[in-house]
C-alpha cells in the first residue's frame, strides 16, 4: 500500500499543534496549582504521544528533545521532581519553539533552534539561581503562534454518514423529477418533486453549515496564555475567567476573531488592570479579573470581553478626540458616543509608544474586522471597561432583504432593517440628492439614495420606499426603487477590483440568476451622517438645516 507522504505530515502537524495547546493549558493550570496530579499526567501523555508521532516520521530530532522533556516529566509524575513558576515559564518557551519546529519540519530533516537544548539543560539542571529563562520567547511571538494553526476541524462520523444518506436521497429526487418532467406528468406531481428536492437541498445545507460549527471553549483558552505572559510583563496580576465555553460558531467566524480579540484582551490588561498597589489602595483584590464569555442571541453570536480595571477615561478619550479634529464640542455627548472615537485610526491616548500599544491600531483592527463579519461591536465603561461583539453564526449564509435600485439588486442584512416606508419627498427636497433627511413617524431619519449613492446611471423612480436600517445604536434610511423581499442567501466574496469600495460587502446569487451586492450596513450609515452634514451646513432653497430638524445630536 501507498503512503501519502503529504497527508501524513499535514496529519502529524495538526496532530501535534492539536497537543501542544493541550500541554499549554495543562501548564498553566499546573501553575496555579503545582499539586494538580491530572494535569502533570496529561502533560505526560502529550509529551509521550509526540515523541512517538516524530518518531514514526523518522523526525528523530524533535523526538529526541521531547524525549529529555519526557524525562522530566517522568519524574514529576513519580514525585521525583518539582515544578514551580520558573519551570512553568521554560516549559511554555518549549511549547512555543516546538510550535515553530514542527510547522516548519520534514521527516529527516527536521531541525530545532539550538535555544530548544539550553531550555531542556536548565529545566533538568540544579541551577535555579538564574531568573533569565533562556531561548524565552517574547509576548508578541508566543502570540503570533495563535494564528498560524491549521484551520482544520474535526467532524463527527455520524454526520459525515447522515451528509452521504442526503446527497444519495437528493440524486434520487432529481433523477424522479426529471423522470416527471421528460414524461410530461401533470404539474401537481412536478411541484411535488421540486418540493423534496427543495427540502432535501436544505437538509444538506443546514448539515454542511452544523459541519463548520465548532466549540468556542478551545479557540477562548488559547487567550489563557496571552494574559498570564502581557501581565507579567508589566508587573501586573490578572486572570481569564472563560464563560460559555460549548457555544458553537462557524470556524471563518473564529478566524476573523483572532485578532480583535488579541488586541482587546492585551488593552485589558496595559490600560484597564491597574497594578497591584493601585489595587490595593482602591480596596480590590491584588490580581485582575478579565472575562471572556460567548452566548447566543437569536440568529447572532455575542462575544464579550470585561474587565474590573480602572475604566476609560473620558476626560483624555474627548481631549484626543478634539486634538485630531474628530469632533469640537464633546461636553454633551453621551459616553457611549464619545467612545466609539476609540475605534478611529491613529486614535490612542497613550503618552508613549511601547511594544504593546500607543499607536493607534489595535481598536481600528477591531472594528474593521468585525465589520467585515457583517457584526457589530460597542464599548461600555462602568466599574471597568467590556465590550460587545454581535456576530453572525456563520459567514457562509445571510439572512437578506433583497431591493433594486438602479435596475440593480441589493442586499441589505435582515437584523439591520427594522421597517420599509414608502417615501415622500418634501417639496424644497433636490431631484436625486444623494442623501437627505426623511420624516418617520415625526422623528428626523438621515437617508442616502443607493442610486446615486453608487452612481448608477438610471432613470429617476417617481415611487421610492425607504428601508429604515439601524447599527450600533445609530438609525438611517436607505431610498431604493423597489422591495423584493426577504432571502436566505449564500454569500459569495467580492473580487480583488471591488475590494475596498466603500458600501460593499460581497456578492449573492438570486434565484433568478442575477447578482446582488451585499450591502455593508455600517459603511453605509458613515456615509449616510457626514454625507448628511456636509449637504445641510448650508440651507439650500430654504430649506430647513440639521438644526431646525432637531437632529444636531443625532449627528454629532
């Protein structure tokens, strides 16, 4: 028999990856809890397993350091040997420079950096007057790692077995349908057919999404680490309490939330965890508390990240904000307005740049990476700082509301659209404005017409609807020529020439084989306010300004 040399070594790779986050979770719990015999053991049996794995490969420089750990191990487990704080933090630089050999090995040559042998000698070494832990890898490396594991997923037999039953059930409903339709069988016997086809192809979808579902609880473990090494970098105490752990969610949505989740939890502990005299002064305990939970609300995932830190400090959010010109006057905006500054680009209130933050980046990489899962995300500051994801379950499907504008179809995410009116115009309103302001129900609503707005080159619809939309606790209207209606759709992404237009979100095929253009919600309500103030700084026709609408604070 032929062995696939290649899928043996994606196997042992994702195998091993699959090991060394286990044995990372086994040492810090041991850390906490030096005496925790389960633990010891299964960082024992991981070593084991590795080292056989590498050997099988004829990786025999990999399995030979892992053996000398295994020793070690060993003698833990039989109560022969000690482990303590610094042992911990040399075991963790080997968890790491393992990750980095074994992505990068090939069986008979596989190397491993010489560091990998001064870690082994000072673990199983009597030396302990030494604080420095040698070939330690720094805080940005060790989390790098994070983001280079296999997107892999394991599936259940069971599933794969019901996936082969369906699509074996849909060939006999479509060879029965064409069947009917060759033979000329009356219609009520076709829909029928078209309807087990339909129901089946649901079927098989509805599994195909279960098969990209995956606990969370892993993927939120790895951030275990990253506090454990930030705090300890800046002489800090804190700890991850994880919340929700079997909460399932599509694996293109974890990729997406690696690293805004990085960036969150490292600003939790070098902005929001104070040190521990701080801490002690203002009556808390020494050691932080950050909080990683997941929980499912309605067809959207909420991922939420706390702190019982110091809080924000609105005083330097709004002095930041004026210096670099975002907003004048920010005395009376409510702190949930004020905050969202923090998600501009560049904007930082730290006086320095370290290695961990101060330039402005990280909260921007958050927003654009939830914006592109279609999500949302707000900041709250009370007795500390959380904020709040809302996600999709899954990236693959949406739940749209399809329009036309333009002789165009559009997309516009259903959770987001709250009503469709008809619209009607005021009579000092310009023919075709891009954006302007509607009356809904005696409250003043910003609109953009997705027309012009994407600079269709179309005949003006004398009866326009306007779809009221809402994100982050902001309120628009988009105009557009007609309703089709609501749409479950497969979502497909945007070529390279269409990525970074602005408004655009991706792609869906219609039933009728036409193209939609998914809208970016939020995108489009930025847009929508500054397109709205821009135009109404200036009464035009005597028409009525922002002011006289009332909606001077809607649009701060």
């Amino acid at each position: 028999m032929e062995l696939d040399n290649d899928l043996l070594l994606r196997t042992f790779v994702s195998e091993a990856e699959e090991i060394l986050a286990e044995m990372e979770d086994s040492l810090l719990a041991l850390e906490k809890d030096p005496a925790n015999g389960e633990k010891i053991r299964a960082l024992f049996r991981g070593a084991h397993t590795l080292k056989g794995n590498a050997s099988c490969l004829g990786m025999e420089t990999i399995a030979g350091a892992v053996h000398r750990v295994e020793d070690y191990l060993d003698r833990l487990h039989r109560g022969h040997a000690e482990i303590d704080a610094r042992r911990v933090t040399l075991l963790l630089s080997f968890v790491d420079l393992m990750r980095e050999s074994v992505a990068t090995a090939m069986p008979g040559h596989d190397v491993i950096p010489p560091t990998v042998l001064e870690l082994i000698d000072s673990l199983t070494g009597d030396d302990e007057t030494s604080s420095e832990v040698p070939g330690a890898t720094s805080v940005v490396a060790s989390e790098a790692q994070t983001t280079s594991r296999a997107a892999s997923v394991r599936v259940a037999t069971a599933r794969l077995d019901r996936a082969l039953d369906l699509t074996g059930e849909i060939s006999i409903a479509r060879g029965r349908l064409r069947q009917l339709i060759d033979l000329r069988h009356p219609l009520d016997e076709i829909s029928e057919a078209c309807s087990d086809v339909e129901r089946l192809s649901n079927d098989l979808q509805e599994l195909v999404m279960k098969l990209r579902m995956v606990p969370i609880g892993p993927f939120f473990r790895q951030y275990t680490r990253s506090v454990r090494d930030v705090a300890a970098a800046h002489q800090k105490q804190a700890r991850l309490v994880l919340e929700g752990e079997d909460v399932e969610v599509d694996l293109g949505v974890i990729e997406h939330l690696r690293n805004p989740l990085t960036h969150m939890i490292r600003n939790a502990v070098d902005h929001g965890i104070e040190s521990p005299d701080v801490r002690r002064g203002r009556g808390k305990s020494e050691e932080g508390t950050i909080t990683l939970s997941a929980f499912r609300e309605g067809g959207t995932i909420v991922i939420r990240v706390g702190d019982d830190g110091a809080g924000l400090n609105r005083g330097r959010i709004a002095a930041r904000a004026r210096q670099l010109g975002l907003i004048a006057e920010t005395e009376k905006l409510p702190d949930q307005e004020l905050f969202r500054f923090i998600f501009a680009a560049g904007f930082s209130t730290a006086e320095t740049v370290t290695d961990m933050s101060g330039r402005g980046l990280g909260m921007d990489v958050v927003r654009r990476n939830v914006e592109e899962l279609h999500g949302t995300v707000n900041v709250e500051s009370h007795d500390g700082t959380a904020f709040t994801l809302r996600l999709p379950l899954t990236v693959a499907i949406i739940d749209g509301f399809v329009v036309t504008s333009g002789r165009e179809y559009y997309v516009l995410p259903l959770d987001a659209v709250t009503e469709c009116i008809a619209h009607r115009p005021q009579e000092t309103e310009a023919d075709e404005d891009v954006y302007g302001i509607s009356n809904v129900r005696g409250e003043p609503v910003p609109y953009v017409r997705l027309r012009r707005f994407f600079g269709l080159d179309a005949v003006p619809v004398r009866n326009e609807s306007l779809v009221v939309v809402a994100s982050e606790g902001r309120r628009a209207a988009v105009l557009v020529d007609s309703l089709i209606g609501a749409r479950q759709l497969v979502i497909k992404p945007l070529g390279k020439m269409f990525q970074g237009i602005a408004g655009l979100a991706g792609s869906a095929v219609l039933g009728n084989g036409r193209v939609a253009i998914v809208v970016d919600v939020a995108a489009l309500l930025d847009s929508c306010v500054a397109g709205v103030r821009e135009e109404s700084a200036v009464p035009r026709n005597g028409s009525p300004s922002i002011r006289d609408l009332g909606t001077t604070e809607y649009l701060s």
